[in-house]
C-alpha cells in the first residue's frame, strides 16, 4: 500500500469512527488487514469513562462470544 492509499484509508476510518474520539467517549480499537498486512491501525475514546483512561495499542478487549467460529 503507498503512503497516499494508507493516508486515505486512515482518513476513512477517522471519519467513520469520529463519534467514538476524544476524552470522555467510550471508545474503539480499529486495525484494518490488507493482504496480511496491518494497515492502519486506529484508537478512538477511553477504555475507562470512570478513570479516563484511552484506547491504545496495548487496551486488552473481552471479545468472548463474537470469536467464536460460526
């Protein structure tokens, strides 16, 4: 992917999760996957409202139920 395509796609992805940016937002972990390729990876709002603490690279996520294979 060039640095313009990734420019692009992180846009994208900011622009679709805009709602979920900033202090005070529960938020989002985003890592779009291009040819097994991480492509951009995002970070939107707080892991805690309670203690403000932001999404980052190391946020863990219980995902449980929507892991499992169908």
């Amino acid at each position: 992917m060039s640095l313009a395509a990734a420019a692009t796609s992180e846009a994208q992805v900011d622009r679709l999760f805009a709602r979920w940016a900033g202090p005070g937002r529960p938020g989002a972990a985003v890592a779009v996957v291009e040819r097994g390729t991480v492509a951009p990876r995002r970070f939107y709002g707080q892991s805690s409202l309670e203690h403000a603490i932001p999404i980052d690279g190391d946020t863990g996520f219980c995902i449980d139920s929507i892991s499992k294979h169908l």
